[in-house]
C-alpha cells in the first residue's frame, strides 16, 4: 500500500505541477480543481461527492448571503448553512462516540453500533467552508462568483488532508491570477523535502519507539516511560509539522502561500505562547470564529472562563472522537485559564529555564491523553511515569542520537545557523546536494519501511 501510494505521487505531482506551470492563467485552476479531486479520489472515491456536495451548498449559500439585503434572512442562510457542515462534520465523525456514550444507559446497551468510515481531511475542508461562509456573512469578503475557483480553494490538494487551514481570503487573489517564479518553486522543493525529511526520518522513527515503550511500559521502568513519552512529543511535533511543511512547499510550487502551521512550539516558556506557536492556523480559527463571537475578552471573568473552555472542549474533540480528547482539550482550558487569571505575571518573572520546563513538562503529560486509547491506558502510563519502578531503559541508549538530532531539529537553532551560513558564503549546491541527498534517504525509508502511519486520518 505504501508502495504502490508512493508511485502514484511521484507520477502525479510532477505532472500537475508542470501542466499548472504550463497552463494560461485562465485555465490553471480548471485544471488544478480535476487534480484535487483526482487526487482525493485515490484515496476516498465515494466521499468526493460529499466534498463536492458541500461546496456546492457553501458557493450558493455565499452567493445569497452577498446578494441578500435583509438582516434576518441572512442570519437564517448563515445558521443554515452552518447547521448543515457541522451537521456532516459531526455525523461522519462522531456518531459511534455518540452511541458508546449512550449505551453507558442501561436502557440503551443495545443500540447497534455504526460502521462509518471517517472520510479524510473532512474536518479541514468543513472548517475552511464554514470560515467562508461567515466571512462572507461580516463582509470581510466577498463571495467567488466562480464555483470553479471556489471549488478548487475547498479541494486544494496539497492542504486537505492535513492542513493548514487556509482562509478564502488568504488565497482569494492568487486563485484569480498567480505566477510562480524560479525563486518560489525552489524554495517550494526545499520546504517541501524538509517537511518529507521530518516526517519519514524523523516522525516515524521516534513513532516505532513510542509504540514498543507503550506496548509494554512496566518493562522500560519510570525512565522508559518518560523516554517513551518524549518520542511520542517529538513524534507528533514532526509528523504534523512536516505534513504542514509538505502542504507549504507544494503550495509554493503552485503559486500558492500557506500560513505557517508550526513555529518552534517546544521552545515555549508558557501554555498561551505554546499554543500561539502549535497549530497556528487552527488556534486562530477557533478564536476568530468560536471564542470572539462567544464574547471572548468583553465579558465578566466568569464569562470568560466558560467561553474560554467551551473552546477548547471543542478543539479537543476536533482532534478526535474521543473523550480522552476532549479531556486533553480542557487540560489546556483550565491551564490557559490558570495563566490568565491566576499566576500568569509570577510566571513571566521566574527564570526562563524554570519557565521553560514548566511548559515542556506540561505538554509532554498532555501528550500521553492524546496518544493513549483510553483513559485506563493514560493513567497506567502516568503511573509508571511518577512512581519508581525498575526496567530495562538502558536497552534504549541507541535511540540517544536519534532524539540529539530530533531535539536540535524541533529549535530554531539549525536554522538559525544555516541562515547565518548562507549570509557569508553562497551555499546554493549545498542546498541542491542536501535536499537531493534528503529526498533519496525518505524514499529509500519509505521503500524499506513498513512502519508509516498517518496520524490525520482521525481527522
């Protein structure tokens, strides 16, 4: 499956990516909207017409909401169409959680299960539309009268199934006319290789050995737990930002600028700063169109503490299915309200070490919520981890230049030193013999690898 998925990328994005250069302008995104659904088609063929039926009924919901004068009809349209998309998000997504919750009634233990298959990148493109649609609603923008460029915005290949979350406005001018130059598509190939390099080098790696420690934790000891727990840390950190990074430079090499997605988050010294750095363009989302609508900032403490949970139980749940999720959802609620409200300024006057490991420390038990199946499992991986028990951790000292490397990686400190490099020297083929050198070393992993999971597929 691997394989045979890996042949079809090396065929197609090469050739969407010349015929879109090749192209007039005029006909790119005709042309790009066939390969966004070609390519999702691959993948999930019966749901590309859910897809397209929700860009049908977002195009003409924007359409009414720009040519409707009346106040109330507009908000009716928007409540609509709002009702529809989380009406689809949530019945695809979150039926069987739904069900398993209810049958914990005794009456109700023998409801049947239900066998609904999660279509991908559904909670991407649900957001993306229902941003549209609102924004449109606030006249921030205006609606596409093209349903072409509007259903090759929904569909963009190289975000939908992983993100970022990409606002109608953001790409509005470059679905009507871009042009990719030279300089762009090479940084395009760069960004894109560095985002493959940390999710098949890097994610995967460190996601066999999270998965070893968790299969068996009483055996690696208190110190395996915690080695175990920060592989799963940085799995997750490089697994998402390298797909945020692949969508990037593919986006470059379209014509396309994505937001960044991640931005060092590991280096954070408090919760509120972790989460303006990890998943930039979901946090904004929720806060834009969730958290200001709901009162944000402008109401009473209390209020603000209510708004403030409600939006993280719902980004927890975003995330996936799942009561654990909901729960690593309102971890960071009640911790990003204890900053707030509570010792946020005793906190920014403590050394920045001491800050530091607060946060690191914070989000690394936060993780185990996340990674774990249920709630049993978390707390019998946090037990091991708090309380002394003996293993064999030192059968784990070869993974130690793997995590040297995966931590340098997850600071700006490469970078940072490349940068400072190329200021003095002209390193262009350096940069053409790494990324070369980085690319045959993912394809070979990916060749000769089984391990290769996708962890968006929740989403």
């Amino acid at each position: 499956m691997v394989f045979s998925s890996l042949v079809f990328l090396l065929i197609f994005l090469p050739v969407v990516i010349i015929v879109n250069f090749l192209l007039p302008g005029r006909y790119r995104n005709f042309f790009l909207l066939i390969a966004n659904l070609f390519f999702y088609a691959y993948g999930e063929p019966v749901y590309v017409l859910l897809m397209l039926a929700s860009i049908l009924v977002n195009y003409i919901a924007a359409l009414l909401l720009d040519r409707c004068s009346s106040l109330k009809l507009r908000k009716a349209v928007l409540v609509a169409d709002i009702v529809i998309n989380i009406g689809a998000l949530c019945f695809f997504k979150y039926t069987s959680l739904i069900l398993d919750t209810l049958r914990i009634i005794p009456a109700l233990r023998s409801l049947p299960g239900a066998n609904i298959v999660l279509p991908i990148g559904i909670s991407f493109y649900t957001f993306q539309a229902v941003s549209y649609v609102i924004d449109v609603y606030r006249r921030e923008c205006r609606s596409s009268k093209s349903f072409v460029d509007f259903a090759a915005y929904i569909s963009l290949f190289p975000q939908l199934i992983a993100g970022p979350i990409v606002r109608y406005s953001d790409v509005e001018r470059k679905l009507k006319e871009r042009h990719v130059s030279v300089e762009m598509f090479s940084n395009g190939i760069k960004l894109f290789i560095i985002g493959l390099a940390k999710k098949v080098l890097l994610a995967n790696k460190f996601g066999m050995l999270w998965e070893q420690i968790f299969a068996d934790t009483a055996a690696y000891g208190t110190v395996g737990a915690w080695i175990g727990a920060f592989a799963y840390t940085l799995q997750i950190y490089f697994d998402f930002a390298g797909y945020s990074d692949m969508a990037r430079g593919l986006g470059k090499m379209l014509g396309f600028d994505f937001c960044i997605n991640f931005s060092y988050p590991y280096i954070s010294r408090t919760i509120t700063e972790f989460w303006r750095r990890w998943h930039i363009s979901l946090s904004t989302w929720f806060k834009d169109y969730v958290y200001i609508p709901l009162g944000g900032n402008r109401r009473s403490k209390g209020r603000q503490a209510f708004n403030l949970l409600v939006v993280w139980a719902l980004t927890g749940l975003w995330h996936g299915a799942g009561w654990n999720f909901v729960a690593w959802g309102l971890y960071y609620g009640v911790l990003l309200l204890a900053e707030k409200m509570l010792y946020g300024k005793f906190l920014s006057r403590l050394p920045k070490a001491v800050c530091h490991i607060y946060t690191l420390l914070i989000v690394v038990v936060g993780w185990i919520f996340f990674a774990s199946p249920t709630f049993g499992s978390a707390f019998a991986y946090l037990k091991v981890m708090f309380t002394p028990v003996t293993g064999n951790a030192l059968s784990l000292v070869p993974w130690a230049f793997t995590f040297i490397v995966g931590i340098t990686a997850s600071t700006p400190l490469m970078t940072a030193v490349w940068g400072t490099i190329k200021l003095k020297r002209k390193l262009t083929l350096w940069e053409i013999a790494l990324c070369a050198g980085g690319f045959v070393l993912c394809m070979s992993s990916l060749i000769t690898e089984s391990y290769n999971p996708f962890l968006y597929f929740r989403f």
